[in-house]
C-alpha cells in the first residue's frame, strides 16, 4: 500500500522555532536553513561537526569570536573546574553553601542536557528537514539526541516525560530510516523495524511504571501504530495485525475516557486505517474493508468539527484514499472512482498552500485513481494521469536523492505508465518507462531485499517489460526477463502480495511461449 505523511513546517512554525530557540543553537538552526546556499553549511559533515561542538560547549564556527565569548565558552566546559578553584579559595568558610550549590550545578547541568537533547530532537531536527537531501543530517542529529535522552533516562531524576522522549525519538529514527511513507525515506526497513520495537519498549516501560497515565498509553499507541506499519512493509501481516489492533485498543479506551479530546478520536483513527491495510491485504478483505470504513467515518466527524484543520483535512484525505482503494480491490470501481476524486481534491488543496507536504500525496491519489480507471476500461484518461504522477514523484526523489523510498515510487509510476501505453494501444512508448522502472527497481530491491513492497514492485517490472519488449523485436530480452520473473516469484512462495498470482501466471504463459517457439 502507498504510505502518507504529514506537513513540513510552515513559516509560521519556523518563525515560532526562531523564537523558541536562543544562542549558539539559534546560530546553527538559522545557519542550516538559510536561504542564500553560501550561508549553510557546506556539507553535512560541516553541520555534524557544528554540533559536535556545541555539545561539547567549544566555540561554533557559525558565531563571530569575541574575547569574551570564547571565555563564556571556556568556563561552561570546565563547570567542574573552576567549581573546584573557588571551592580551594572558599572552602575554610562556606563548606556548606558549597554542598548545595554542587547540587543545584548538577540538577542545573540535568535540566541543559535534556533542553539540548529536546531542542535537537524536535526543533533543529524540523527546521532541518524539509531541506533537500537532509536525510543523512537529520538522522545524525536524532542519533546524537538519542544518545544524550538514554542517558538521561538511567538518571534517578529521570521522569516519565524523558522516557516519552526516548520513545518518540526512536519513532522518528524509524522514519528516517525506512518509513516517512508519503515522502521519503532510506528505505532501510529492518533497522526501521527495530528502532521501532525499541520505541515500544521504552514506551511499554513508562506504562508499567505509571499504568494509568494517558502520555504514556498514547505513547505506546503511537509506537504500536509505528509497528504495525513497520512490520507491513517486511510482509509480516500477522506482527502486523497484533500490533495495530493493540494499538486501536488502547487508543479506543483514552477516546473513551477522554471524549472532549479530539486527538485521542484521532488517534484511534490512525490506528484503525493502518490496522485495516494489514487485515485487508491478509487474512479478511471484508474485516480490512469494514475498518477502513471505521476509520474514514472517525476521520470525517473530526473534519466535521474543524474543516479548515490541516491536520483534519490531512487525516479524511489519508483515510479518504485508503478507502478507495481497497473498494478498487473488491471490485466496486464506482465507489472507488468517487471516493479517490474526494481524496485527491482535499489534497488539491493542500497541494495549492504547501505544495512540499502534499505532492506525494496528489501523486498517490492519481495513481490508485488511475488504476480504478483501467479496471473501468477507461484506458485513454489513464496515461495523462500517470504522467502527472512520474513528474510529482520525480520532484519528491530529487529533493531526497539517498531516499531508496523515493526511488521506489519513482520506479512503480513508471512502470504502471509503460502498462497504460500497451492498454492505451502504444506498445513502442512503454519501452522506454519499463526499461527505466526496471533498473530504478532492482537497484531498490537490490539494497533492501526484505522490504516486501520493493520485490514486488520489482517483480511486476520484469513481468511488464517482458510482455512488451517482443513488440520491438527484442524477444530474447523479454524471454530472459520472463524467466527471471518465474523464478523470482517461485523463490518467494506467492509471498509477494496482492495482484502477484496474475502476474506470475502472465510470466509463465510469456516463458512457455518462449520454449515453443525456440
């Protein structure tokens, strides 16, 4: 299935960072984002090292030096020792004074370590992330901050909000690493998977602690949410479901208890949209098909309430679109066409405001409509439709080129237009999008290869391909990429998912073709 995100930060949200963030870290997030490329850094390295040394309290390169700011700078990397100089001179005569004030130094260092660790988590990491190919900056700087929150969280003075922390900051390692599903990603699925399941863990523990505490049960609902969408893209449906409908539990229950908070309906609607697509996908299209329904009715009283809500218009669109789908799968395409023309107008207009949060969303919405469309036999709307969804999807790849994700939608709009060409009567113009869909997708597959949505989509490109190239008298090609594509599936046991039965049975029909007319 075809993952969504949220909104990048708007200007509004960055003038708000500008004014929450002071000094040196000020200096760095305004240097990181500037508009003028000479301003930045020069390389992520840079950057890095930038950081580096601001957690060590050394002097940024970013800040004009003065006298007196690198001697501000001195004194706050050796708190200890001139602590220990004026203990030497005042010892004899404030013993005492000095006992309380050593403990106030380290509760005082405790309360820095965790606004740092915070700031870089959530502030410098959000500025950071809408730049082009800030895929590698954000994760460092999440890395970083993990290793200041872990240690925090051994701390005795620890609280829940730091273990919240912790959780949350696993989370958006996972989507650095593999998720970010509408977007982009490094398509890294099984560390994703893992830092996920650390996230769940820390959350779990914060829940025991305090098991009524409606932070931490959102926190694990939040994680479990995680989960399941993580273990989907391995093809493990079972993990999975398990997950997700835990996740809708818990999230059922703080609805419940809360039911003036709208952000606990809204979760329990997230929670049942990823829930559905494991379910619809595996074992019941009819159970998946009626939580999608669930979670488009949760989505569209929220919406109700607050239409001009991003976040609401956000959350009917996803919801919107998902339905739609899945009616496509079961085969009521006028349903289906209706429902993804609803979702792809609430994402016209968020495209018409923000165009960077919402292009791969417009892009997902045009594919699945695109193919409602072909099942209808409306094959000449098809190809502008999928042009459209290759620009967009191009636009999204080229601001995040390490993103393997990125890639991977790149590779299946192209190889969905070569298919559109050949049902559209023009054999000789898919040649060209499958053979580019095809390299894209083997290179993705090639560096993932437990990531479900890769193999298959790499499989139907052989299978595409293989049908089309005979047409340009190039048969011993598309024999070989059909016998590729029988063994490839054979060595997956019918573990490539929805559609992946059809598609074989069409590679073997071409590879018996082939053996006859040897």
């Amino acid at each position: 299935m075809l993952g969504r995100d949220g909104p990048s930060p708007t200007s509004a949200e960055r003038a708000r960072l500008a004014r929450i963030l002071r000094g040196d870290l000020d200096t760095i997030v305004v240097t990181a984002t500037a508009l003028e490329p000479a301003r930045r850094y020069a390389s992520v390295t840079a950057l890095s090292d930038e950081i580096d040394r601001y957690l060590a309290g050394r002097p940024i390169v970013a800040r004009a030096e003065s006298v007196g700011y690198r001697v501000r700078k001195f004194v706050a990397r050796n708190r200890l020792a001139v602590a220990a100089t004026a203990v030497a001179v005042l010892a004899l005569v404030a013993t005492s004074a000095i006992a309380v004030r050593q403990a106030q130094v380290a509760t005082m260092r405790f309360e820095q370590v965790r606004d740092l660790a915070r700031s870089l988590m959530f502030e410098l990491h959000d500025a950071v992330a809408p730049l082009p190919d800030s895929l590698d900056a954000r994760r460092l700087i999440v890395d970083r901050s993990l290793t200041y929150l872990d240690a925090l969280a051994a701390d005795a003075r620890a609280g829940e909000d730091i273990q919240l922390d912790v959780s949350r900051g696993y989370l958006r390692l996972a989507s650095i690493l593999g998720g970010d599903l509408g977007n982009s990603g490094l398509g890294q699925t099984g560390e994703a998977l893992a830092r996920t399941l650390q996230a769940v863990g820390v959350a779990r523990g914060a829940v025991a602690a305090r098991p009524r505490s409606p932070a931490a049960r959102q926190a694990l609902s939040d994680a479990l949410e995680a989960a399941a969408e993580a273990h989907d893209l391995r093809g493990d449906s079972a993990a999975a479901i398990a997950a997700g409908e835990e996740a809708m539990q818990i999230a059922g229950a703080l609805r419940a208890e809360f039911p003036a908070d709208s952000a606990y309906a809204a979760s329990l609607a997230s929670a049942t949209r990823k829930t559905a697509v494991a379910v619809f996908y595996g074992p019941s299209q009819s159970r998946g098909l009626s939580l999608f329904h669930r979670a488009a009715d949760l989505e569209q009283a929220l919406f109700r309430d607050a239409p001009d809500d991003p976040a609401r218009q956000l959350g009917l669109s996803a919801a919107t679109h998902f339905l739609g789908v899945a009616l496509g799968e079961s085969g009521d395409y006028r349903a289906a066409e209706a429902r993804l023309r609803e979702a792809l107008r609430l994402d016209e207009r968020r495209y018409a405001r923000e165009p960077e949060s919402a292009r791969a969303d417009v892009a997902d919405d045009l594919l699945q409509l695109s193919q409602v469309l072909a099942r209808m036999k409306r094959r000449d709307e098809v190809p502008v439709l999928l042009e459209r969804v290759v620009a967009l999807r191009r636009e999204v790849a080229a601001a995040q080129p390490r993103s393997n994700l990125a890639a991977l939608r790149v590779g299946s709009a192209l190889d969905r237009l070569a298919l559109a060409m050949v049902q559209a009567g023009l054999p000789q113009k898919a040649i060209e999008p499958g053979r580019e869909a095809l390299a894209i997708l083997e290179r993705v597959w090639d560096a993932d290869q437990q990531n479900a949505s890769a193999a298959r989509e790499y499989f139907f490109a052989m299978v595409d391909l293989s049908g089309v190239l005979p047409a340009d008298r190039a048969s011993a090609e598309g024999c070989e990429l059909a016998r590729r594509a029988v063994a490839f599936a054979d060595a997956r046991s019918g573990a490539l998912g929805p559609n992946s039965d059809v598609q074989l049975r069409r590679a073997r029909r071409l590879a018996d073709q082939c053996r006859q007319s040897r």
